[in-house]
C-alpha cells in the first residue's frame, strides 16, 4: 500500500507542474480507454519444506505457464513539453492462473493449489513523441492479484508486485490507438503453513503446522491494446 500512495502522490506532483498542451505531444494528450489482449507467461520457483512425526521432508518445484488474458484499461496522458508526455492509468485483467503442490506418496489431503487472480495495475509511462502519430514509452508500475488457497494452510494474502514494461503507441487522427508493450511483474514472495487440521471422514491428518509451502512468481508478458483518445 505504501508503493501505491508513493505512485499516487507522483503522480499528483507531475500534474501540478504540467505545462501548456503544446503541438506535437497534443495529438497524444487527455484521457483514453481500451482493451487489451496479451500472452502471459507465469514463472514460479517455490517447494514445501518441513513435514510431520518429526520428518523434515523438503522439495522445490519450477513452473511455467502461458496464457491469453483480456482486460480493459484507461488513463491520462499529460503533456509536459512538446514532444513529452506523462501518462498515467490503471489496466484491469480478469484471469486467473493455478498453482498446485500435490505430493504422489502422500494422502490427498496434501493437495495444495494457489490460485492467482484479478490482476490490476496502476502505472506511469514517461512517453516520447516520435511523429505525429507514433510514440515510445517507458512505465513503471505497481500491481496487485488476489490469491485463494484450497487445502489445509493458511491463507497467503494478496499478491503485490512492481511492473517494468516498454511499449510504442500510435494514435490516428480519428483518435483510435494501438499500442503494443512487453513488460515484467515482479512479485513478492507467497507463503502458506498447515493448519494441522484433524480430517475425521477421510481418517487422514491435516497438514503439519511444521509444514511450509513458499513461491517466488514472477509475470512477463506482451500486450496489444486497441482504443480511443478522446
């Protein structure tokens, strides 16, 4: 939370400080919104560690995932020069990627799965102007995902992470714009324990409070947006 008001309080300072609309960067200037298509790739390096009846079992895993996610985004872009801008906004995607622990030669109480989703971001692109109608950009941001658990352990909490991406937008005079990026989310580590939960139906134990599962996902993706500038 601290990353978001640090962002937010930026991103308040740069409009104050917001020059005239000049020519060039105009033609990129004020509020937009779009949808986006991307191709994500998730990478997770993680395991569990720990174990019951004074067994220290340990195992670490490497995963990788890709997908397609659609989400929608809008923002501001803020001339400060005639070929710079500021753009600040927020993407939204609704997806969801799984996570699962599951140990063969134990019983199926052991089952694990994370499962990581609605992902929003909010973000700052410094943005140079190119041409008329073309330009690059650098943003900088800061997203957060909700994570569910299924299986004995404790709930991980949310996901935070800071995003890196590149990207060109090229906005027409009609003001429909394409913009393609590629970018990186770093996240926080996740971390859960056993609850130790006695499961009586099944005649299985919980999972040992001495047990622990941790991951370290990270996000990279590439994105194509289609919208308008109003």
């Amino acid at each position: 939370m601290n990353k978001l008001k640090t962002l937010l309080i930026s991103c308040a300072l740069i409009l104050a400080i917001n020059t005239p609309v000049m020519s060039d960067s105009s033609n990129f200037a004020g509020p937009y919104i779009g949808l986006q298509g991307s191709t994500v790739g998730v990478g997770v390096q993680g395991g569990k560690s720990g174990g019951s009846d004074d067994v220290n079992e340990s195992n670490n895993v490497n995963v990788g995932k890709t997908g397609i996610t659609a989400g929608i985004e809008a923002g501001y872009a803020i001339p400060v020069g005639s070929s710079f801008l500021i753009d600040i906004g927020a993407t939204h995607i609704d997806g969801a990627v799984s996570l699962r622990h599951n140990d063969t030669d134990l019983e199926a109480i052991d089952a694990v799965k994370f499962v990581v989703s609605q992902f929003t971001t909010i973000y700052a692109a410094p943005t140079l102007v190119l041409s008329d109608t073309a330009s690059m950009y650098f943003k900088i941001g800061y997203q957060e995902a909700d994570v569910a658990v299924t299986g004995d352990v404790t709930h991980p909490g949310d996901l935070q992470g800071n995003t890196y991406a590149i990207g060109t937008r090229t906005v027409l005079d009609s003001g429909i714009f394409i913009r393609a990026e590629a970018g990186y989310t770093d996240y926080d580590n996740l971390s859960a324990q056993g609850k130790g939960t006695d499961v009586v139906a099944s005649g299985a134990s919980g999972i040992a409070t001495t047990t622990k599962y941790s991951a370290d996902p990270e996000l990279a993706y590439g994105a194509i947006s289609i919208g308008f500038r109003f």
